[in-house]
C-alpha cells in the first residue's frame, strides 16, 4: 500500500502514525527502503541528517550532516531509495548506498 494511502488511513482510524527512530545498523542489511523524507536536525550531538523510510526514522551517519542543499532536496524526491550495506569493522563505519527504481 502506498505510504500516504497508510498514513491517511491511519489517521482516519484515529491510530498513531508516529515512528520509533531506530539505529541504522538494526536496518536489514542490503534492503532497499524509499526515502519518504530528509531532513537536518540538531541534536546533543551535533548537526545531523533524519531520513524516515515507510516504518521507522534513521539518522544518516555523520558525515552526511555536510551535504547540501540539492542533495538533501533530490534525498526528499520521493524517487530515492535507501540500502544500508554494513558495516566496515576496521574503521567501526556504517555504510549506505542510495538509488533510484
């Protein structure tokens, strides 16, 4: 069902539409997830990047915190699709990768 369809239904049945943010490690590795929106945060942490994929919210590593405007635009097209790959142990890194179907 398409994710807006499930959002006004949602509302309509008067349930909670809210997501829990989780870790992008818990994320299944090589699945591909629609990016539904993105955005720029701050946290206690510092500058950050939220996606919301269809069932949960995930922050972007850090070093996503430095793109730019268009990029983070073209992230908030509704065509781009999130795959988390792993994680590179010899430098505790969690990597992604995006496309377009």
């Amino acid at each position: 069902m398409n994710p807006s369809l499930q959002n006004l239904n949602a509302l309509g049945s008067g349930a909670s539409i809210q997501k829990a943010t989780t870790r992008l490690s818990t994320l299944p590795i090589n699945e591909k997830f629609i990016i539904l929106r993105a955005k720029r945060v701050t946290t206690p942490f510092g500058p950050a990047v939220l996606v919301e994929l269809e069932s949960t919210k995930v922050f972007l590593p850090t070093r996503f915190s430095k793109m730019s405007d268009e990029d983070l635009e073209y992230l908030n097209s509704g065509k781009v699709h999130l795959t988390y790959t792993g994680r590179v142990e010899e430098n505790n890194m969690d990597t992604v990768s995006f496309c377009v179907d």
